[in-house]
C-alpha cells in the first residue's frame, strides 16, 4: 500500500473527523483522491469554493467521496452517498469544510510555530 494514502503511516496528513450512524470517518484531501472521485462523479470538483449554498448534491457526494478515500480507500460511491441525510447534512457539510480547511498548506510561519510547540 502507498504510505501516503494511508492515515497510520503519513503524520504529516491531518484529518477531520465525522460521525455517521455511530460510526467514525476521517477525511482529508489530496490531488489524487480529487482525480479519482471527478472521473467516478463526472464533475468538477475544485471549481470555486466550498460554498454550500446552492452547492449541488451531485458535487457534495463527490466531495465527501473524495475526502473519505484517503483514510478509507475501499469506500465507494454509493456509500458516500449514503451517509448524505437531512439528518446528517450539516454535520457532512462542516467535516468537509474542516478536511478542506486542514488540507491546505500551512504557512512557514505556522509551520516552524507548530514544530516549536511540540
């Protein structure tokens, strides 16, 4: 398995966590899970921001899809799709603004504050 899809061997990813039905997922982004879920999904899916108002639910699956494969690569689809609920929307919808919020790069200044804390 490629350490760098995996979330037990790569410390440098950090992950958001959601919960859905009792269960726990942690989702990130990378450029090759964003590849994978818009050929599986047909759509684009770092267009614009991550505003969900108006936000389709076509590119919301996609998203969370995308998120998910990093730490659960056996994830498909259908199983995404799943976990998108009225009763589940808005927690979806925050876990994905914090796996994209944790996914960006740090800045220098951040990163070298970071390392002197720990």
């Amino acid at each position: 398995m490629d350490p760098l899809t995996n979330s037990q061997t790569n410390p440098i990813r950090e992950y958001a966590t959601l919960e859905v039905d009792g269960e726990q997922y942690q989702l990130c982004y990378d450029f090759r899970q964003f590849a994978e879920a818009e050929r599986i999904t047909g759509q684009s899916l770092l267009i614009g921001d991550f505003n969900f108002d108006g936000m389709s639910m076509v590119r919301l699956r996609g998203l969370l899809y995308a998120a998910l494969k990093s730490a659960h690569p056996d994830v498909t689809l259908e199983v995404a799709e799943r976990m998108i609920r009225f009763d589940t929307a808005s927690s979806v919808m925050d876990a994905i603004a914090r796996a994209n919020e944790l996914s960006k790069p740090k800045k220098k200044e951040d990163a070298v504050e970071g390392a002197i804390a720990q």
